[in-house]
C-alpha cells in the first residue's frame, strides 16, 4: 500500500469541475438535486454490500466482501463532498468547522 497521502479538497474540487464541465445541463439547483440523489443511491449501495457480505440475501448467498462495503462507504464520502463542493465554495472550511463541532460534542462540549 502507498504511504502517500492525497489532498482531500482538492482532489474534490478536481471531481466537481469534471462534473461541471462533463455535465452543464445539470448545472445550478437541478445539479446539485441530481447530487444530492446520486448520494442517496451510493448509500444504497452500501446497503446492497453490506447485506452481500452477510449473506443476508438467501437466493443470492454472500456476493460481496468488507473491502466491497469500505469502498462502498468511500463512495459515499466523496459523493458527499463532491455535493458540499457543488452547494459551496467554501466546502473545505464548512466541514471542517462541523467537524470540529462535532468532535468537541463527542468529547461532552458544545
């Protein structure tokens, strides 16, 4: 495995404008909707890999593996920010000012 650490933003801001540019008839309010719902579907995705690596589905049996799930639920985090990206410019400090918050709720503050 490689030791190198990629930039998170912006490798995400690079996602956001290939979907600018690869899909401007998607752009404004009706860009992001279709973001937001390409979101829910990745979800659901984790769903289906989760219920595949337990088996959970007798007709079809185990499908997939954990790795399938992490790579689901990465799907879901990029597609998250990606979407936080396309309702802002300022994706990077919005998440981390909520993180921060929801780092110091975890530890008892406010």
């Amino acid at each position: 495995m490689d030791d190198e650490r990629t930039d998170l933003f912006p490798v995400i801001d690079g996602l956001w404008q290939w979907l600018e540019t690869t899909q401007p008839e998607t752009a404004g309010r009706e860009g992001l909707l279709l973001r937001l719902l390409k979101l829910s579907e990745e979800v659901g995705e984790v769903a289906e890999a989760v219920i595949g690596a337990t088996g959970q589905n007798p007709r079809k049996g185990v499908t997939h593996t954990w790795e399938d799930v992490e790579a689901e639920l990465c799907d879901v985090a990029i597609t998250a920010l990606v979407t936080l990206r396309t309702l802002t410019p300022e994706a990077p400090q919005v998440f981390e000012r909520h993180l921060a918050r929801v780092a110091a709720r975890s530890r008892g503050g406010r």
